[in-house]
C-alpha cells in the first residue's frame, strides 16, 4: 500500500486504517501512538522523582530533573506548579 494511500484512508477514517495498530493511527475512534505514550510514561515518571525529591529538601537535584522538561511540559499546571516551587526553594525566581 503506497503512503498516500494510508494517508488519505487515515484522513478519511476508512476501516482499513481504524484496523491498523500502527502507531500514531486510530484504531476504533482512539489516537494509537505508543511512542508518545512510552515518552510520556518517562516523563511523568521523572516528574513523579522531581517531586520526591522537592519533599526530601533536595530542591537542586529536583530542578536538575525538571529543568529539561520545561518546554515539552509548559502549562502542565502539576509541572509549573513543581518547577516554580523547586525555583522559589532555590532562589530562581523574580518575587
């Protein structure tokens, strides 16, 4: 099946792409993407770490998680809230 074709049956919903379990496809009505999913899966794991670490009084390790993640996780309220709360710990921030 040539690549125009899978895209333009993607687009359209045809039953043979919401059959496919290809990545990032839909399958029954759901957006399938499971290389997304796993990097997720990562980042809210070293989200998670970051804030442990925040409760353990080691607010320069927890900003050394978070700092990466800041433009992928911008306007995640959770994120925000832990990365400005890791920089007001640690003196980053304009009060």
């Amino acid at each position: 099946m040539s690549v125009m074709l899978m895209i333009s049956e993607m687009l359209t919903g045809t039953a043979a792409a919401q059959e496919s379990s290809l990545p990032g496809v839909t399958v029954n009505g759901q957006q399938i993407n499971a290389r997304q999913d796993a990097a997720n899966a990562a980042t809210g794991k070293r989200v998670a770490e970051a804030e442990a670490l925040i409760k353990a009084g080691r607010a320069a390790e927890a900003y050394n998680l978070l700092e990466p993640l800041e433009f992928e996780r911008a306007g995640d309220k959770h994120f925000d809230y832990l990365l400005g709360q890791v920089s007001r710990i640690m003196g980053n921030c304009a009060a």
